[in-house]
C-alpha cells in the first residue's frame, strides 16, 4: 500500500515536542510539508525535523537498517514549508494534514482540509465551542472524508492496559472513577488564558483528556448523558493573579473545574459515573481510580515501569506491566494515535475517535459550564445542546462569541 502524504498544520509546542518524533517511526506515512503562519515556528519546526532526521537515519546505519537510513534522507529532501494553509494544500498532494494549531483555528483548519478532499486529524480540544464542532461534523458527512479526534489519552500505556482488563472483567461492573489531570498552570504561554484564542481555560484544555478517556474507560457503547460542576469547587478561578508574559494578570478563564459526568447504555440502561478534574490550579480530588462492582484499577510506576493495579474485594493485589499493543513496537501515546489514524486512512475505515466522539466530548464540556452557570445543577446534554442551538439561531454572525460570553466565568 502506498504511503500516506501528510502535512503539518501549525508547527508549536505540541507538534514539535510530541508529534514530529513519531514521524521517523513511521515507514506506513511520509511528512512532506510544514505549514505556519509564523515564520518562527516553521524555522523551529524544520529545525528540529533535520536533526530528528538526521539521528535516526545514523542510528539505522549503525544497526545495519540502509533502508530505513535512505528513507529518512529522501524523506528530509523533500519536505516543503509553507505560510499559507491554502497554498499547501493546492500545491501538495496530501492524504492527511495534522493540525496542532491553537483552538480557534482547529474548526476553519479542518474545514480547509476536508473541503480540499483531505484527510484530517485534529488536536484537542477539538474546537472552542460544540457549535465550532459541529460545523466540522457537518463537513465531515458532507464532503465523506475521515476526520479524528487526537486525545492521546486513548492509545497511552496505561489507559489501554487498563481498558483490556475493564473488558475482561477483571473489577467486574464499572461503576465510578476518578480521572485527574492537573499542574500549576501554562502560564509561559498567554494564549491558553484567553477565551477567544482557546474557548475556555483549564477544563477545556486540560480536562479535556481526562473527559475522553473516562468515555472509553466505561466502554463507547455507553453514552453521555448528564453533567454536573461538582461540589464543592465547581468550575471557577481560584488563583486569579498570575504572571503571564511577564507581569502581573487577572485571570479571566477558569483554572481549575472539578464536574460528573453520567455515562449511559441506552439499550441495557447500564450507567457509570466519572468525576473529572480539570485543573491549572494543582490537583485537589483523589487521584485516579477505577472502581467496579468487584475491584479497583490504579496507575503506578515501579522500577522505572508503568503498573496497573488490581485489587479485588479481599485486598489480593494483581500488577500488570502497561503497555501499548503487546510485543509491538510503542514509543509514546502520540505515535500511537497518528499511526492509528495514518491505518484509518490506508484502509478507510473510521477511528475510534472520530469526529463525534470529539463532538460530544465538548458538548460534556459546555454542559458543565452550564451547569456551574445554573447554580451546579445536573445539566443533560440534551438541555446544554438545544441552548447552544437557540444562541445559535438569535446570533447567527457571532453564535461562538455569544455562546462563550454566556458558559465562561
């Protein structure tokens, strides 16, 4: 089969630091373009590509690999760098673009693309707003190309592992967990504090990942139904003044959202419940735990590996090595969810974090936002998207704004 043409959209942080490096590994898929507005960025990015490049091809010489050390030097050769999203995409013949773009771009980026009959794959989150998002699944079913949602969180050690062990039975029934992902806070980066640039704060950017994996952790047959900002915290600001590009600033996004979420079946009528924390604040709520109706899963690291630990009702203990897919090849979640979707496009199937999926995860987002706004009460999301729709429909030139100006503190 032939290899998949890719092209990098936005060239940051996030590409730079955790994309690009999966990129050598993968023989199934070629990154023929770079693409920024800022032409800092892209020199960084093609920096950093040529000694990436350079390393691994040395390391296949060193071990014998001519094949895969020409590859990477063919692939270096070729690789064009663009300001101007629409420029690449008439110019290259790609079958994928990357987006890591900051949030407000991720809906007009991956509308470019698939109207240009590409193939997306999109960062978190995967708009500022559901509206935003829809706009995308639209396109999606319109235009009949494939579109993933990346949460990294999916194809990580010990979320899959612990998945494996979910389905087997290993806690019998799940029926709570606790999904935490906090720190002190991106504060070198001013663009993560405004609303406009990344529809909300903490919770959006941050809680986001733990919304997507407590999903799949309580089986994608399920679905979400209800949300609640959670007592006593909520979602609000609790440190307001920050230093952000080096002086003193009020807070005007939230920093720290701690909300439930119901998941149902809606043929069994099986439910489970997570609490998330998203938090820029430090984390304050247990950390996380799996609890089913005959034993628990937590996360751990001993002698520099990752262990899932099961213990059942007695207190027996079982621990099990996580791992990507066994005996295969699994340097990190991001190789892992770009080969999957590199796989998807080979064979043009769907991913399983496809366009609704990233949909619903910010309609469980803005439902919470809501909630908080309604005093903490439990929001459907049924409720949450019929109120985005009549903004929607009374703001039809400023629906995003509007929508962001009512749900963010």
């Amino acid at each position: 089969m032939k290899r998949i043409r890719v092209g990098a959209i936005g060239t940051g942080g996030i590409f730079r630091g955790a994309h690009l490096s999966a990129y050598p590994d993968l023989s199934s898929c070629q990154l023929v373009a770079l693409c920024d507005a800022s032409a800092e960025a892209l020199a960084a990015a093609e920096a950093r590509m040529k000694e990436l490049y350079k390393q691994k091809a040395k390391q296949a010489e060193e071990r014998g690999d001519l094949s895969t050390a020409e590859r990477l030097k063919q692939d270096l050769k070729e690789v064009k760098l663009y300001q101007d999203v629409q420029m690449m995409l008439q110019n290259e013949s790609l079958d994928l673009v990357d987006i890591c773009t900051q949030p407000n771009l991720h809906a007009p980026m991956a509308i470019a693309a698939l109207e240009a009959g590409v193939h997306v794959m999109c960062e978190k989150p995967m708009a500022r707003t559901w509206l935003e998002c829809m706009r995308v699944v639209e396109t999606v079913q319109r235009t009949g190309r494939l579109y993933q949602h990346n949460e990294n969180w999916l194809w990580d050690p010990f979320y899959y592992t612990a998945k494996k062990l979910i389905d087997a039975g290993w806690i019998g029934e799940p029926v709570m967990m606790f999904l935490a992902t906090a720190h002190g806070g991106p504060e070198g980066n001013p663009n993560f504090w405004n609303a406009e640039t990344g529809g909300g704060g903490s919770l959006l950017d941050n809680g986001i990942h733990a919304v997507g994996a407590s999903w799949y952790l309580s089986g994608l047959e399920k679905r979400p139904t209800s949300v609640k900002a959670a007592e006593p915290v909520g979602i609000t600001i609790r440190m307001p003044q920050r230093i952000l590009s080096g002086q003193f600033q009020q807070v005007r996004v939230e920093d720290d959202g701690h909300i439930l979420i119901r998941f149902e079946h809606p043929q069994t009528g099986a439910w489970s419940t997570a609490h998330v924390e998203g938090s820029w604040s430090h984390r304050d709520s247990p950390d996380t735990v799996i609890i089913g109706t005959m034993g628990t899963i937590r996360f751990t690291h001993e002698d520099d590996k990752r262990i899932v630990v099961v213990e059942d009702a007695t207190g027996s203990c079982r621990r099990v090595e996580a791992t990507g897919p066994t005996w295969e090849y699994w340097p990190s979640s991001f190789y892992g969810e770009i080969r999957n979707m590199v796989e998807c496009v080979r064979k043009g199937v769907r991913s399983i974090s496809d366009e609704n999926f990233g949909a619903e995860c910010s309609a469980i987002v803005g439902a919470a936002y809501l909630s908080q706004k309604r005093g903490k009460r439990a929001v459907a999301l049924t409720e949450f998207k019929r109120f985005a729709n009549d903004i929607a429909r009374r703001y039809p030139d400023s629906a995003d704004t509007e929508l962001m100006s009512r749900l963010l503190p």
